[in-house]
C-alpha cells in the first residue's frame, strides 16, 4: 500500500546538495569541514543593463539629445549622477539609476552597463563535503533534525529558533513578535494574518515556520526576503502536533531554513527544484540515513492529512487485510492508528508516513 511520506525527524544523517543555477566554481574539497556561512561556490554574475531614455528625461526630441550630454561613451558614472541636464525655465536632468559604465549611445538614448557582481553560494548547514561536482554542486553531509514541508517562497537562512506560538492549532498574533524576534527562524503554528506579516518584518524575523498560509498572501510573501516554510498546506491548517513538538523540543538551537520554492527552485542560489525543509544541525555522531522506501508496518509513525484527526500524529497498531466500512458507508482499506489513546481506523489515503 502506497502511502506518502513527510520527514519529521529528531536525529538523522542529512546530505544537502547546494547546487549553482549555472555552471561556475566550486571552492571546496571532499572531506572538508564548512561552516553554515562558509562560501562553497560561486558564480560570475549577469550584467546588468538599462536604456537610459535622455530626450524623454529632457523632454527633447532625440536628434537634439546629444548637445545636452555631460557623458560620453566609456564614462564610468555613479548611481543617480547626472547624464544629462537642460537648463532654463523648466529646467531637466537625467541621471543614472545606478553605478557602471556608458557602453552605447543612440537616438537620444544612453545603454548603460552595470559590472557583473559574483553570485556566492553558502554551505547553509555545518558539515563535512561529501561530494563535490565541480562546476556545479556541492554535497554536504550533516547530522541533526530534519524536517520537510510542502510550500517556501524561495529564501533561505541561518538562525536561532524560537518558538512563539502557543500551540500546534494557534494562529500567530503580532503581539507575539518582539524584539527578540529580530534575526529568529520563528515558528508560529497554524498560519499568521496580515498585521501579524507587518510585524514580523518590522521586527526582521530571520524566517518564519507555518503550518500553513492563506492563498491571498501567497503573492506577497513571494516578495519577502526572508523564508517562509510551510509544514501542512494551503489555507488554515494546524501544524501537525509531531512537527511542533520537535521544534518545540529544539527551541533556542541554530536551525537552516531552505524554503524552495517548485517555481523559483532553479532561478535562486541553492535551489533544486526539492522540497522546502528546515535542519537542526546536532553535534552527535549518530544517527541513520532515512530510507524514503521504507514500507509502512505495524509501529511506523502517520499523521492524519484529513479531519477529524488532521494535524494529530500516532502509530499504526494493526493492518487489517479486510475492507472497512466507513460511516459514510464506504467499504475502503484502512490502518488502526493510535492517537493520543484512543486507537481509530484511517483510510491509508488519508495518512501518510512521519520519517
């Protein structure tokens, strides 16, 4: 029986693969210990380009453009200095949105090129290079925590956790977020609304871990520039009582929250087209790798996706071979789940597997 799976995992043996959007370099060796700041890689940037419209600036036509020019091609030119200007009443001036140089001029208009800034890659997670493939990703081997959710919107950071809602179920109020907030990877339960979004950027949180958000503020956390993960889904969903009580448990550790995003995976630092998730780095030296097929059996951990148990998590106790009849007389295969006592029967379509 297919069941999909979540990895809610308090000690494990984590390989996180930071991968450039394009080919570049990779600076580090295999065995190598790095840092969670610690540059593994690195790209040459983009130029940057802007067509600098003088004659509308000055209100002009194009062919009279030139005279007022006060830079010529090959200048190099600081942001906002002056390119042009037009004196007298009504006097105008175009200035440069930002540093580089004059590389072309052309019917009243100026190309200006701004020079190219390397892209560095961090290693996001203490640990030891597993694997380098050179030019393009760097495998980190790491032993800690390890969490996965199902929705970021494409940041990442490093930073003290810190747990500020009150339980799995609560909404995050914008009470809740002070400064000792400023630069935390905060955890906030349910969902949060908008004051409570206002809040957390006026107190620069380091990020935000959310069982889920509404849809309606999806296109402005996409703007953001700290993570935010999402555990449960989309909407107002808890966050499963296993994920909080792990990060509850964690509360104060430095944790790396990688929130990709299936969109933007590929077009940011690190991305990879993955699911978003958040690592706990520990000390220990145990821990075993997660084996995703791993079959569901008699012990193994499930969380409910649908009510009345949505968000509780428990363990199987019996797999029956036989159907069962469900209230709403549906005959459906089903696991016997225990859930804080009480043991209940769960259609296998309904759970999914904790890691």
């Amino acid at each position: 029986m297919f069941v999909p799976y979540s990895i809610v995992n308090p000690l494990t043996r984590i390989e996180i693969t930071r991968q450039l959007p394009r080919p570049g370099e990779t600076l580090v060796r295999e065995g190598e210990v790095v840092e969670s700041f610690q540059t593994v890689a690195e790209i040459t940037g983009l130029p940057e380009f802007a067509i600098v419209n003088v004659s509308r600036d000055l209100a002009i036509p194009p062919k009279n453009a030139k005279r007022y020019l006060e830079t010529k091609v090959g200048d190099t030119v600081q942001g906002g200095a002056i390119l042009a200007s037009r004196g007298g009443l009504g006097g105008r001036v175009c200035r440069a949105p930002f540093e580089g140089t004059i590389t072309g001029y052309g019917r009243g208009r100026l190309l200006l090129e701004a020079p190219s800034q390397p892209q560095q890659l961090s290693a996001l997670v203490p640990g030891t290079v597993a694997r380098v493939i050179r030019g393009r990703a760097v495998v980190i081997e790491t032993r800690g925590a390890f969490i996965q959710g199902i929705w970021g919107n494409g940041e990442e950071r490093y930073g003290v956790l810190r747990v500020l809602a009150r339980s799995a179920r609560k909404t995050l109020r914008a009470k809740r977020l002070d400064a000792s907030a400023q630069g935390a990877i905060v955890v906030g339960g349910a969902d949060l609304d908008e004051d409570t979004l206002d809040q957390a950027i006026e107190m620069q949180v380091g990020g935000l871990i959310l069982g889920s958000v509404q849809p309606t503020l999806i296109p402005r956390l996409l703007t953001l520039t700290f993570p935010i993960l999402v555990t449960s889904g989309i909407g107002k969903i808890p966050m499963s009582e296993a994920t909080f009580k792990l990060l509850k448990s964690l509360e104060g550790r430095e944790a790396a929250v990688c929130a990709s995003h299936p969109e933007l995976g590929l077009s940011r630092p690190g991305g990879r087209n993955e699911r978003p998730y958040l690592v706990i780095p520990m000390p220990a030296q145990s821990g075993m790798p997660i084996d995703p097929r791993e079959p569901l059996r008699v012990g193994s951990r499930v969380g409910a996706l649908r009510q009345p148990y949505l968000g509780m998590s428990g363990v199987v106790k019996e797999m029956p071979m036989r159907t069962t009849i469900l209230e709403t007389g549906a005959r459906v295969p089903c696991a016997k789940v225990e859930f804080e006592g009480e043991i209940v029967s769960i259609p296998y379509m309904n759970l999914e597997r904790l890691l």
